[in-house]
C-alpha cells in the first residue's frame, strides 16, 4: 500500500497541472473536508462529480 502511495505522489509531483475528480463516495464517506484541506495545501485542483439518479414514480 505504502508503494501505491509514493507512486502516487511521484505522478502527482510530475504533474503540470493535477486535478482530482472525486465522486460520491468521497461525499458519502465524509472525506470531503480533508480531500479540499489536501488540495488547498498542495495547489492540486480539485473537482466534485455529483450523480443524481431520476427516481420514477
């Protein structure tokens, strides 16, 4: 796990210009607040992807 993370911050670090697109589950699992602090520190742009399902009635 600890490899995934260094290859991870190795790209990130090559980046020109790095965005995140986080989906849902970041909303659902309550990381929201410590993905934007990470973005806001490291300058990484960051993106939200909201699905919203039509429910029929």
């Amino acid at each position: 796990e600890s490899a995934v993370v260094e290859q991870l911050v190795d790209e990130l670090a090559k980046a020109k210009r790095p965005i995140i697109l986080a989906g849902n589950g970041c909303i659902r699992t309550r990381a929201s607040r410590s993905l934007r602090d990470l973005c806001e520190k490291t300058g990484i742009g960051l993106i939200y992807k909201v699905v919203f399902q039509l429910i029929k009635i």
